[in-house]
C-alpha cells in the first residue's frame, strides 16, 4: 500500500493551476460540443429519431457520459479551491467559467437528439427491463432532468430559460463572495476588560485571528511594519470566523461586546454592512435575494410549474408544499411546550444573574452557565478530552466495528499532494484489504475558506468497460474547526465532534457505495430530502457512551472522559433541544414559503415573510435589525432551495434508522452490514423510500425522533397529528 492505486486517479495539487483549470474546463466543454454537433449532424429529423436503436441509443449515451468526465473533474477541482481557498486569481477563472458552464449544461438538457436517445432507452420495453437497476435508475432521473431543463419547450422559450440558467449561476456566486468578504473583512481590537470570562481556548483563538489581522492589515498597507511593532503581544481581535465567534458568544462577560459582535453577524451582506469588496462595491445582498427569486419563478413558469418549490420538489420524496408545510408545522406543534420550557429554563437563570431581558446575543453565553450549573458540564472542561487525533481514530475504529472496513492515512505527499499543510489524505479498504476509494479532511479554519462544513463528493465510483477505465470514489470532508493551537493538537467542542461525525457519515455515504453507474453512484442521484439521512444518523455514534469511549481521552494525561462528565455529557443530549427545533423549522418554513409565493418577492416581501414565520414558530423576540436571511447561503447559493426543511424530514429517517440498531445493538455488525447494502452501498440506484424499507422493514415513523429530542409525546398529545405526520414520509 505504498502506492496510490491508479483508480484513484487523484489530482497534482502541487503542479496545479487555475489557468490550467480554466483551459481544461474550456477544451473540455468543445470536446463535449463537439460530440453534440456530430450527433445533430447524424440525426435527420424526427421521423429518424424515433427509430433509433435502443442499444445504438445507450452506446451514445455512455460515451458522451464518459466525454463528460474531463468536464467533471476540472471544473470540480476548480469549484474546491475556490471554496476552500478562494483569492482574486481563482475567484475571477471560476466566475468567468460559470455563464459558459451554464449555456453548455443547458444545451445538454434541450439537446433534442441526446434526449431522443434517452427516449429510445425507455420507451423499448424488453430492453429497458434488462437494464441492471442502477442503469435503468439513471435513465428515468435522466429524463426528469430533460425536462426540467426545457427539452420541450419552444425554441423562444429555450433560449429565454438558458439566459436565466446562466444569470442564477452569476448570482448565486456573487451571494456566496459577499458572504465570504463580509465574514473575512470584519475585525474587532479588543481592550483587556473586554475579555473577561473567555477561556483559555478562547483567547488563544482570538489571539491567533489577531496575528492574521496583523498580516493582512500590512498586506493591504493600512498599517506599516512599525505599527504592528507597536501592538501589544498577544494582540486580541474578534472575527466573524465561527470558532472565534462562538468562543466570544458562549464565554465573554462583557454584554455589550457579545451584543455588537451578535449584531456583526447577523448584519452580514445586508444594508447596514458598510464593508466593500476590492472593488469597492458593496457587500448587500437585497438585490441579489431578490434578482435570484424573480429568475427562479420565472424558471419555474416555463416549465409549467405554478412556482418554484413545486420545481423544487418535483426530484424529491416529499409530493408537495402541502405536504411538507404540514409535516414542519405538525413538528412545531409537538416541539413548542419543551422549547417554551427551554426559554424558561434561559429567562430564569438570566433574570438571577442581572440580566432583566434574555437577548438572543445572551442566549449561548447563558446556556453554557445553565448547563454548568444543571448538568456540571462546560465544554471548556471536555474540549481537552476530544484531541482531533484520538477522535479520528475512534471514529474510524466505529465504521471498522460497523461496517468491516479499515481507514490508512497516507502521509507520503508524493503519492496524495494537498492543497494546504492542513490538509491529510486517506484511503478506505474493506474486510479482504480491496480498496475502496478515498478521502481528504480539511478541518480547520483559515483565510480564503467559505464558513461551514460540508463534503464534496468529488469523483464518482465509475466503470466504462470500452475504454477499460475504472473510478474508484474520492470525496473531500471540509470543515471549519479550532485549529490546533500553543503546540497542541487541535482541541474539538462536543458540537465540532458532532459535525465531523456528520460528514464522514456524508462520505461513507459516498464512498462505500457499490454502484459503477456514476450518476446514481454515492450520494448522486439521491433525493435531497433523504441525502442527509446518512450523516445525522452518524451523529448517534458520537452521543453513545460506548462510542465516545473510544473518541475521547485527556490530550495530556490520555486519561477516559470521567463518568460524571460522561453522564453529564449525555444527560444534557436534549438541553435546548426544543428551540433547536423550532429555530430549524423557523428556517424550513422560511424557505419554503418565499418559493411557493408568486408573484415572486422583493426584498421587503421576503424580510416580511421571515417576520410572520417568527410569529408563528418561533418563542423568542428577534431584532429588528437582525438580516439572517442575508447570509442564508443554503437557499441563495447552495442546492437547499425550497428543500431546507430536508434537515428535519431526514432526522426523522436517520432517527427511526437507528431505533433499529437501539434495538439490536448498537455496534451489531449483522444490523451494520445491512445498513450498509440497503442504503450505503446502492445510492441512488433506487428511490431513497425503497431504501429505507428495505432497511427498515416498514415505513419511517415519527417516533423515534421524538423520543430522540426529549419531546413529551404525551403532552398535547393529539393522534391525528401525529398520524399525518408519519403519512408524510
């Protein structure tokens, strides 16, 4: 295993350049044309492309599948670095590719002779039958995409869809930098009294953010070498980086700084964000919110969809806005009397310790105080018992005892370059030492990398027999997290824990799949409403006494959690689960519901919808200044449009899911084993209900993520509701 098989086929990041990137995306999309052209040339009419064969009408198929490939990679590895290491030089190649990406993605989806090909697959019904169901799977999602890509439309109509392909894909990057400029261009000095109460993680962190103030203050020429001199060391500054923020939000006495570094954050790319960008243009985002719901409604008219949500959940398992409304909404209902209690349990502690008005900037800092006083709990006290390095290694050590199979790092840069020190890269190999694909982790927080956590399912399994050319999986896991700090390894929060946990159950996800067909491989092909199903089911693993056994040790003394932190630990498993609920469906309703109203909303219209859906779920008084929406990068740049509510209704799957190995043991490697061949291994290969059943031998119920969140089912206990909601899914 010293050498990186071929089928990894991993990139050069060291002999890499976004010239080069944009040259291969651009020679890429002319091969792919190319193929296109001589496939119009080829095909002579209509009456020609009903008789085409079925067999002749793959063949087509797979090859310009295959073609695609190129396109894939060099616009997938451009896409990572500038989300993880975005500059001037990468961002400007990555939005000058995108009006080319989208005209060519749209031609592809109202190419006539292609989609006629995909007809003919379908329509002969003995060939088809014989397909493997992988194969036959992707068809059908094929031509839903046709569709609602416009392959039927008039040709007036096409062209007017291309150019609002085009135009949402400028404007979703532009939301994205405004966002990413906005976070990185706010600095806060702070004053010695400022920092009391801030641990000394905390203050490490802070002092960290102010060495690359320093650095990039002289950069721009703000500041000379001679004032930096000047500044005491260590030099203190608040950002707007999540661990920097979170350590003053939870820990800092000081009201008034966690206020205006509250009002910091949520003011973000919005009309009182007076930062610029190097251009000297301005970061607001209204425009932009506005600009992107008028072009999806108008997307959706030509499609003949009544609005946007309805386009939106047309490729998922929800059936409507109906549907999913009711399915929030009936979840609202149960989790109101804990979050009203959750709020109590806040406003009592608060009101004791002379703060008259719980405000939303008091409610980490108070939360950490009644977790220490309810449950003995801070998770200053527990951060030393997560080290990164013996996290990893109990996390793989649960997927080993799960699933058989074993993780190696490659440390040997040679055979796995990286696009940053940071970064490591490992490969994954079953019971029998096959290997089954790979993984790089990029964990820590820095300049130049958008907020948030995700994995990128960069490159799919993928097989094509003509060509001999065989893919294994690689995916990217990215993170935001403390970096290590004062020659210690990094030391993770129980939330930092739980979020490595959900992506790698993301990459699993990815990774283990069997699939060659690499539009239904992994994570492709996946209804977004059950595509988180995998992740938050990971998520129990780190919530198990047994589980965190094996993730946790004092990073000096290597001592085990000790039992009364460990029972504290998990005692305060459903602390604030109530308005952690609510705040999700806050966010769900939200975004459904500015895609279902038409005529599309303005700026006003959509900060008034936010409004009435606060009234309606939420408990707590929100500032009137406060712009969430703003940054809501999910709907606005992300692929969660209309589908953020997914979050919830795939908690529910992940919920039920692990009732069963609650059931037969939580490390049963029969129970493991079939949750891998019914929903890791097959992806999309079929509809995400089939698998779940499959699984679980019966519908998803409710239930479980219930009980899971410390819900009191019997109280306003109404068996209707309750009913309606297990119906949903």
């Amino acid at each position: 295993m010293t050498d990186t098989p071929s089928q990894l086929r991993l990139v050069d990041f060291d002999n890499i350049s976004p010239s080069t990137l944009q040259n291969q995306v651009i020679s890429a999309i002319d091969t792919a044309n190319a193929f296109l052209d001589e496939m119009t040339a080829n095909t002579d009419g209509a009456n020609t492309d009903a008789k085409i064969n079925a067999k002749q009408a793959l063949a087509d198929v797979l090859t310009f599948d295959h073609i695609n490939l190129d396109l894939e990679r060099s616009w997938g590895v451009l896409s990572h670095l500038n989300s993880v290491m975005s500059n001037d030089e990468i961002r400007h190649i990555h939005h000058d590719l995108l009006p080319k990406l989208s005209a060519y993605s749209t031609r592809v989806g109202q190419h006539q002779p292609l989609f006629s090909r995909y007809q003919a697959i379908a329509e002969d019904t003995a060939f088809f039958a014989a397909l493997e169901p992988a194969r036959a799977r992707a068809i059908e999602l094929a031509l839903k995409k046709f569709e609602l890509l416009g392959v039927s439309l008039p040709t007036d109509k096409q062209e007017k869809f291309a150019a609002i392909q085009s135009e949402l894909s400028t404007l979703s990057a532009t939301f994205s930098d405004h966002i990413l400029d906005a976070t990185q261009a706010y600095a806060l000095p702070l004053k010695k009294e400022q920092m009391a109460g801030l641990t000394e993680s905390g203050l490490a962190l802070l002092a960290d953010a102010g060495e690359q103030y320093k650095a990039r203050e002289l950069a721009n020429g703000t500041l000379t070498q001679a004032d930096i001199d000047a500044l005491p060391s260590p030099y203190y500054v608040a950002s707007l980086n999540i661990p920097v923020y979170l350590a003053v939000m939870t820990h800092a006495d000081d009201r008034s700084l966690r206020e205006t570094l509250y009002r910091a954050y949520v003011t973000r790319a919005s009309e009182f964000d007076e930062h610029t960008n190097a251009k000297g243009e301005s970061l607001n985002n209204a425009d932009t919110m506005s600009q992107i719901l008028q072009l999806r409604e108008q997307k959706a008219a030509l499609l003949g969809f009544n609005n946007y949500a309805e386009v939106s959940l047309s490729t998922k398992m929800a059936d409507s806005v109906a549907q999913v409304e009711t399915f929030l909404r009936d979840l609202a209902t149960k989790a109101t009397p804990t979050a009203k209690n959750d709020l109590v349990q806040l406003q009592k502690y608060a009101q004791n310790h002379g703060i008259d008005e719980l405000q939303p900037w008091d409610k980490a800092y108070v939360a950490e105080k009644v977790k220490q006083k309810e449950f003995s709990l801070s998770q200053e006290e527990i951060r030393p018992y997560f080290p990164l390095p013996k996290v990893l290694s109990g996390l793989f050590t649960v997927v080993e005892r799960l699933y058989g199979i074993k993780v190696t790092e490659k440390s040997d840069t040679d055979s796995a370059s990286r696009w940053h020190d940071d970064v490591r890269f490992y490969e994954l190999f079953d019971a029998n030492d096959n290997l089954l694909g790979g993984f790089y982790l990029d964990l820590f927080t820095r300049s130049g990398k958008r907020g948030g956590a995700w994995m990128n399912g960069f490159q799919s399994r993928y097989t094509y027999d003509e060509q001999d050319h065989q893919q294994l999986p690689v995916c990217f896991m990215v993170g935001n997290f403390t970096p290590a700090l004062d020659g210690k390894p990094s030391l993770l929060t129980h939330d930092e824990v739980l979020t490595l946990f959900h992506e790698f159950g993301h990459g699993l996800h990815h990774l283990l799949t069997q699939v060659t067909v690499g539009d239904v491989a992994g994570v492709n092909g996946v209804e977004w409403d059950a595509v988180e199903l995998p992740s938050q089911f990971m998520e129990n693993w780190a919530w198990d006494a047994e589980g965190i056994a094996l993730i946790s040790s004092h990073v000096d003394t290597g001592e085990p959690l000790p039992k009364d932190k460990l029972a504290a630990l998990l005692d305060a498993r459903n602390f604030q689960s109530g308005a952690q609920t609510l705040r999700q469906i806050e966010f769900s309703l939200f975004d459904l519901l500015i895609h279902a109203h038409t005529p599309a909303l303005d700026y006003d219209g959509i900060l008034a919808t936010l409004n009435t859906v606060r009234n309606d779920i939420a408990i707590m008084q929100t500032p009137d200044y406060n712009r969430f929406a703003n940054g809501f990068s999910h709907i606005f740049a992300g692929g969660y449009a209309a589908g953020y509510y997914s979050y919830k209704w795939a908690e529910l799957l992940s919920a039920d899911a692990f009732s069963k190995f609650e059931e037969d043991g939580i490390f049963n490697p029969a129970t493991g084993k079939a949750f891998r061949e019914t929903v890791l291994s097959v992806g999309g290969s079929f509809p995400a209900k089939t698998n779940f059943e499959n699984f679980r031998g019966r519908s998803a119920s409710i239930d479980a993520l219930l009980r899971h969140s410390g819900f009191n089912l019997a109280e306003n206990d109404d068996a209707k509701t309750t009913q309606t909601t297990r119906e949903v899914i």
